[in-house]
C-alpha cells in the first residue's frame, strides 16, 4: 500500500474529521477525501462512515491496524538504519495500572531507545477493542483471549477490597453487609466499571449494588472520595488510605491482567514488553 494514502487514513481516524486530518496533514479536505476514495478503490472496500466523526467499518478497522504495523515497520526500519527517528508506541492500559504499577515499568525501556509513548486510558474489561480497532499496539487487559493477530501474556492480578470510612459504615450498617450495601451510596470509577456490583453479586447472589452512585474517573481521586465519605467501593489494596475500614474482611476481588500485543518483529515493541513483564513479576500478585 501507499504509505500517504495509509497515512491519511490514519489521520482521519485519529482527527475524527476530514477537516481536522487536513490541517494536521496541511494539505486541503479536498485532497484528503480525494486520498481516502483512491485507498477504497484500491481496496474495493468502504473503510469509513462519513459521519462527525468519523468510523471505521469493519474494513476499516483491518486496514488501521495493518496501516499501523506498516508504519510502525517503516519507524523501525528508519531507526536501523542511524536516522534520528522517535519510534511512536501506543499502549492501551487501564486507570489502576497506570497509577501505580504501569509507570515504572515504562521506566525499565532501555533509554537508549528513543521512544514516544502514546498511553491511552480505557477500562481493563475494554483496552482490546483498542487493539482491535488499530488504535494502539498492545494492551493491558483483563482478557486473555488474544485479539486477532495479536499475542498474550499473562502478567498477574490486582486485587480490590470493598472499602469505607468508619463514619459511613456508622451510618449505614444495619446487620450484615449484605442487608446494607446493596442500597448505600457507592463510588464508581465510570460507567464501565462493574467492579462494585460484581462484588455485591457474590454477597447477594443476584442483587447489584445501589443506583445512588458517583462517577469518579480518576483513580486516585476514586479513593479521595470514598475517603471523604461518598459512599463505599472497590479500592485497589496498594491504593488504601488511612482511615479506609475494609468491608467484608477476607472478601476480595480479583482481577487478572495479561498483555497483549501485535505479532510484529519490532524491537521497541519487545522492550517495552519485556520491561512490562518484568515490573509486573514485582508488582502484580
């Protein structure tokens, strides 16, 4: 393929318009959507809903992530070859990971590498539609099916504690827990985390926690609000505050992650893989 025509596809995709792409590619819209048209028909395929923004179609989709590899091929070539060039890695990796462990694995990339990371935040239960998409090269995640053309790795499990202060629990504590929490105010991290109401599950076998909830997509602002007496939720136990009181004591959640990552030759992303296993052997359970 036409590694421009790829490149504009690219563009589009991560601007979210033909305008966008345009000014990000200084080149005019007309010449954009004039280089996506010859991409289908070399293609045969639609690859794009012009819609604001844009969407992949499933084609689409198959084309990124190749155009992605290609590019990536294309960094990794460049950089063998002495050019002064910043191999781009974009990873996919969930809040938690990325407030305590994620960060210093990063960190054991060899520095004579010359990298740029591209961290995208997403729930551990959604990174791999990233992967699937074309959006990132690999991916902290909690699914260990592999995504296609992609390898696993499983690095461990975090694990969480259902968590409050006393004062909450003073004034919501009405018998066992499983009478109670089920309706008291709870902390969630967005609207993808089922973490609160898995645990509930396993106290109520069928009952979810409450619907009086507050959305904090902030991982260490998460704990700040269970700590100032929001409600109740499920802390991961390296981000426990003092005068957190633990719930249902002995009673955890547990949830494992693995890596995933292209099946590319591609020595930056092998470091980086390398460095994420070795931090997540200390960090992860």
């Amino acid at each position: 393929m036409d590694l421009d025509l790829v490149r504009t596809l690219l563009a589009v995709v991560d601007a979210g318009t033909f305008d966008a792409a345009a000014t990000a590619l200084h080149v005019t819209p007309s010449a954009v959507s004039q280089r996506i048209k010859a991409l289908e028909q070399r293609t045969g395929r639609v690859l794009l809903v012009r819609a604001r923004p844009v969407r992949l179609t499933p084609s689409g989709e198959v084309l990124v992530r190749y155009g992605r590899q290609l590019l990536a091929l294309d960094q990794d070539l460049d950089a063998a070859l002495g050019d002064d060039v910043v191999v781009r890695v974009p990873i996919a990796v969930n809040a938690d990971s990325l407030a305590t462990w994620f960060l210093p694995a990063l960190q054991r990339v060899p520095r004579g590498l010359k990298m740029s990371f591209d961290l995208h935040r997403e729930d551990q239960d959604h990174t791999t539609a990233l992967l699937r998409q074309g959006v990132v090269m690999a991916a902290v995640t909690s699914s260990r099916e592999p995504v296609a053309g992609c390898s696993v790795r499983k690095l461990g499990h975090i694990r969480y504690a259902a968590m409050a202060t006393q004062s909450f629990v003073d004034r919501w504590q009405a018998g066992p827990p499983k009478s109670w929490l089920p309706d008291a105010p709870v902390v969630v991290f967005d609207r993808n985390d089922d973490l609160q109401d898995r645990f509930v599950r396993t106290l109520t076998r069928g009952r979810g926690a409450s619907e009086h909830r507050h959305h904090v997509p902030s991982s260490e602002v998460y704990v700040q609000a269970i700590a100032a007496g929001f409600g109740w939720g499920m802390v991961l136990l390296q981000q426990v505050l003092d005068g957190l009181v633990d719930l249902v004591p002995g009673r955890t959640v547990d949830v494992p992650l693995y890596w995933q990552q292209w099946k590319l030759d591609s020595p930056a992303l092998t470091a980086v893989a390398a460095a994420v296993a070795e931090e997540a052997a200390i960090a992860l359970r």
